[in-house]
C-alpha cells in the first residue's frame, strides 16, 4: 500500500474545507479509504469528521487567551509548538498509515511565503513518513473579473510552488458561481493565462507602457492626470508581475466546482497520477472466487 497524500492550499476563504470535504465523500463513495487532518487550529467542525485535528494538541483560541497574542502571532505560535511536536503527529498518523490523506491547511499564506514552518512540515511528511505529496493550490474564480487582481493571485501560486518544491495544482475555485457569466473563450485565457495579454486588456499594454516610462509620460509623483491617465508606479509594478510569471511559464489553473462530482473525480484523477497511487495498489482478488474441482 503506498502512502500519498494531498495539501489544499490557498488563501481564505477559498473553499479549501470544502473540497477537502468534496473528496471525502468522493473517495467513500468509491470505497476508497481516506484520512482526514485539519492542520488549522482555528478551524470550525466541517460535514466530516477530522481524523486527525490539531486543535487536540493546541487550538489557536487557548493561545490567544493564555498569551495574550493577536491571530496570526497565535497561529505562528502554534504552528512552532506542532513543529516541537511532530512525534504527536506521526503517532497519530500511525493510525491511518494506510489511508489517503486529505490534509487541510490554514489560509495564512505566510505560514509558508516568509516563515518556513508549512515546508518543514511537508519536509517531515515526504522525507522522513516517506509520503508521496501533492499540493493543490485554491485561488476563487471570482478574480476573473480584474484581470490585475488575477496575476496578483497568479504570482502567490508561483511563489507557492517554488517554495514547497512538490508536484502542485492550481485550481479556480467556486467556478460554477462564473461559468455561466462569461463565455468559454473568455474564461480560457485564465485557465491558461498570458500575463502580458491580460495585461493589455486590463489598462495600457506592455509595449506602451515601456515607451511610455522611457518618455516620462504619465502622472508625476503621483499626483495630476498626464497624457495616458495612469499610475507610473502601479504600472511598473504591474509589469513587472507580468514579466515574472511569463518568464517562469509555470502556472495553469484546472476548474473546481465541489458540488460537481465529475469535476471532483477530474482533480482527484490529476492527483493519483502525481502522487503514483494506482501504480502502488495492491492486486484485488476477483469477486468471484473460482471453485475447487475435485475429481470423483
């Protein structure tokens, strides 16, 4: 039996609960064994029970009660205090060492984009339980409508990418709440996006924007409208996302939409071909058991 297991990542409110619950019951409805761990000590009861839940080793309410800490200073401090703490971890996984593990994780991206303490969790899975892992990277499909506010939400996915350093994919959440307001080509752009396209429907495109800093065109310091009625910073800013994400080339975004089963299974499908899992399942015996012949 091989041990994989998959991270659903993002910022939030993203729907990360909601698709870790999605493939619970996905999974179960298939007969497949799943184990369900809630890494957020700040995390309400979902449809399914947690397995494994943090909170039995420190919630980050106790903390902000006995320390005097705000959320995030609490979250570190309990992230820090499972890191002191991972034989707790493993014990607790040595319960479901054969189960597939659905791992929920906060929505503070700087568990792992300025504080190490999500990678080395993840380090202690892979090298250590020997895990295959997978991380799914949740961004709301609702960004789609500014297309500046996507290559923001594009860029924390590369960070998140290049920091974790494991097989990942990234998904455009609550998508059923945008299929139906936008046209299939439209939305396709996101799904695969060209950063320097979307930057050119957004406001003045790339090429234009460079002449435009190489002339001192534009607003001065802020203030007043130049010849383009733009930011010069905001717009250099921009382009310099642009230029980053097109540059690394790496990230493209697959639909979720959790109440779909079909779109469940799709990303689940994505998962067990990252993570090997089919490759590592034991052979089944046939249903039908072949009967004995016994000579008279």
């Amino acid at each position: 039996m091989s041990r994989v297991g998959v991270l659903a990542l993002g910022p939030a409110g993203a729907g990360k609960s909601t698709f870790c619950n999605s493939l619970v019951g996905h999974m179960q409805s298939n007969k497949r064994s799943c184990c369900l761990i809630n890494l957020d000590p700040a995390a309400e009861q979902t449809e399914y029970e947690f397995s494994i839940d943090i909170r039995d080793l420190i919630s980050l309410k106790d903390v902000m009660e006995e320390l005097q800490l705000g959320p995030n200073g609490g979250l570190i401090y309990c992230f820090e205090f499972l890191l002191e703490n991972l034989d707790w971890l493993d014990e607790e996984i040595g319960d479901f060492e054969e189960d597939y593990l659905i791992i929920d994780c906060p929505g503070q991206i700087e568990l792992y984009t300025h504080i190490p303490i999500l990678p080395r969790i993840i380090e202690h899975l892979r090298d250590n339980l020997n895990y295959s892992l997978c991380i799914t990277y949740l961004m709301e499909s609702s960004f789609i409508i500014d297309n500046l506010k996507f290559l923001s939400g594009t860029l924390s996915a590369m960070s998140t990418m290049i920091l974790l350093e494991l097989p990942h994919i990234n998904l455009l959440s609550k998508f059923d709440l945008v299929k139906n307001e936008y046209s299939r080509n439209y939305i396709r752009k996101f799904l695969q996006p060209d950063p320097m396209s979307l930057m050119s429907t957004s406001s003045v495109s790339s090429n234009s924007l460079s002449e435009m800093i190489e002339k001192g065109e534009g607003e001065e310091k802020g203030k007043g409208k130049g010849k383009y009625n733009y930011n010069e910073k905001f717009e250099r800013l921009n382009l310099a996302i642009g230029n980053l994400i097109e540059d690394f080339g790496m990230v493209q975004f697959l639909p979720l939409e959790c109440k779909d089963k079909d779109s469940i299974a799709n990303i689940l499908s994505y998962v067990d071909d990252i993570t090997q899992w089919a490759e590592n399942q034991e052979p089944k015996e046939p249903k039908d058991e072949i009967e004995d012949v016994t000579e008279d």
